[in-house]
C-alpha cells in the first residue's frame, strides 16, 4: 500500500469525525466543561466505536480454511 492510498484511507469520513470530536472533547475537558469521568465515557465510546468499525471493514486473513 502506497502513502497515498494510506493517506486517502485516513481522511475518510469516519476519521475525520473521530478525530473532530476527540479534539472538541479534549477542549471542553480542559476548560473544565466536562468532568474527566465524562470525558472518558464519551471517548471510550467513540473510540470503542470507531476501531469496532475498522475491524468490521478489514478482511479477516487469520482464519484458516477447514478441510
């Protein structure tokens, strides 16, 4: 894979939503909008959700063909 398919995997719509929001979230926690304890459920969250969606996109090559 070359750094512009990489590139262009990484500014997907998904990406850009998780890393938007892990910025807002990061800022309303340091300005102390937030408390830490939600800071961390709402990003536990989102990022659960995210790599859950990544795992689901990529092909699985670690199963091996039953006889």
């Amino acid at each position: 894979m070359n750094i512009k398919e990489k590139l262009a995997k990484l500014i997907d719509v998904k990406s850009i939503v998780t890393v938007g929001l892990t910025a807002i979230f990061c800022i309303l926690a340091l300005k102390e909008v937030i408390t830490s304890t939600e800071f961390m459920t709402i990003f536990t969250l989102v990022i659960s959700f995210y790599f859950n969606k990544q795992k689901e996109t990529t092909p699985d090559t670690t199963k091996k063909e039953e006889d």
